[in-house]
C-alpha cells in the first residue's frame, strides 16, 4: 500500500465538550509526520470546526466535519451546509459513517447525495462502509459493503472517484473494543479495492486510499497498518485523548 500515502483520522464523534478542544489541538498540532510520510485528520462537531481551523494554522493537522446536509443551502433547520463548510475552509469530511447509516437512517441513497454535495464543494468525501455482524446479502445476491461501495460512487467520475476515500468499518468492531483481525481488515478492505477497480479500473483503484475503523489502538494499528489494502486507519475511541492518539499515529 506504500504508493499511497498513510491516512490517520481521529473521529471525536460527539464525546469532546469544549474546554478539551484547544487544548487538544494545541498538544498534537506540532506532533505529527509530515504529510507526504502520513496524513493526519481530526473530525469534529461543526462546533469546533471554526476554532480548531484556526488554531491549526502553520501545521499540518487536517481539519475535517463528520457529516453534512446535501443541499448546499436553503431551508433544512438544523443541517450543516456543505458550501459553508467549504468556504470556512474544511477539505476533508465523513459520509455515512454507520452510526448514521444505523441512528439516523442514512441510507445509500443519500450517502451518495452527501458524496455529490461535498464533491461539488470541493470537499474530499471519507465514505465509510459498515458490515453487520453476520457478512449478510442483498437482496441482489451482492456482498452487503460491494453494495455500499457501489452506491457511494453512483455517478461519480472517475477524477473525483480519485479525490474519495472508502473506510472499511465493520458496525460490530465500531466503539466495542473488538477489533477485526488484520486479516480480516485486510480483506474487507480488499473487496473495496476489487469493487472500486470493477467500476472503473485498476488504476483508479491502485490510487483511491482504502481505511480500516472499528477498535483501533496504538497496540494494534501496526498490524492493521502492515497489509497491503489498508491505507489508514479511522480512530474513534482511540482518539479522544490527545497522547493516546499521538502514540497511534506514531506507532
Ligand atoms: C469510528 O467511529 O469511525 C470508529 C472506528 O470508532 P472506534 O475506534 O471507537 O471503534
């Protein structure tokens, strides 16, 4: 996987509360590899995002949004509009992560309005693609996260296909301290790599970066890290505390 740059993103979800928010970013900021050696990501509440930009200013920490609406603006009382993300400057932001897809009912459908919404912005969309316990079918007879991976890219060119990033994260290893084995990780990211070259080619699937998430910790990403489909991590529980998180991306 050494072609493609090391992504690590931290996913803060909605645990952070306020006062732990500057002096987070201030601790790792100075902390991290250069980004041609590995990208580093945190994504937040929108909350934050305005602040957290502006104390990552001079480093190289990407700051990124952990959803948005798929209308740009307009009357949806209480969404946030992937224009206004763009023009505070947010590059990087998550789509149908599983606890929306499970919570808040996102479905594939939407996740890849969300897709266009942020392409369209100039937005890099990070698609996460969840697996239920059991590795279940669709009705169609295709695996449960080729179907998903299927309906994130609908209609999206090849050129931007090259600006997404597909997370494997098993809703079963997600905040439960289970993690998948490498190998298991290794193989639900490989089936995304398959997938992505079957809708369009082995060359935009030897380029779009493909992440493991579900239980990452600063014992078990190198092994995650090792295999040749995984490109980067997503860390959630593991990212809450600033040292933890600085010992994972320097494992
Ligand atoms: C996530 O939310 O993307 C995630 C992987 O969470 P955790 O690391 O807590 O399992």
């Amino acid at each position: 996987a050494q072609k493609r740059v090391p992504f690590i993103g931290a996913n803060w979800k909605m645990y952070l509360m306020p006062d732990q928010v500057i002096p987070y970013i201030e601790t790792i900021k100075n902390q991290i590899p250069k980004p041609s050696e590995t990208q580093v990501m945190i994504a937040a509440s929108p909350l934050y995002l305005w602040p957290l930009l502006k104390h990552a200013v001079g480093s190289d920490v990407i700051i990124g949004a952990e959803n948005c609406d798929y209308h740009d603006t307009g009357a949806y009382t209480g969404e946030v509009s992937p224009k206004a993300l763009a023009e505070i400057g947010i590059q990087y932001s998550i789509a149908g992560h599983s606890e929306r897809r499970h919570y808040f009912d996102e479905d594939p459908t939407i996740v890849n309005k969300k897709v266009h919404a942020l392409l369209r912005n100039q937005i890099n969309p990070i698609v996460c693609c969840d697996e239920t316990l059991v590795r279940t079918e669709t009705n169609d007879g295709v695996h449960w996260v080729v179907s998903q991976v299927i309906a994130a890219f609908k209609n999206v060119s090849s050129t931007d296909a090259l600006k997404m990033m597909i997370a494997y994260e098993p809703r079963w290893a997600i905040g439960t301290g289970i993690t998948a084995s490498a190998d298991e990780a290794e193989e639900g990211c490989a089936l995304i790599r398959q997938t992505i070259s079957r809708i369009y080619s082995p060359e935009v699937a030897e380029t779009v970066r493909v992440l493991y998430g579900g239980s990452v910790t600063p014992k078990n990403v190198k092994a995650l890290m090792a295999k040749p489909d995984i490109d980067g991590v997503l860390v959630g529980s593991a990212s809450l505390d600033p040292d933890e998180f600085l010992n994972l991306i320097h494992y």
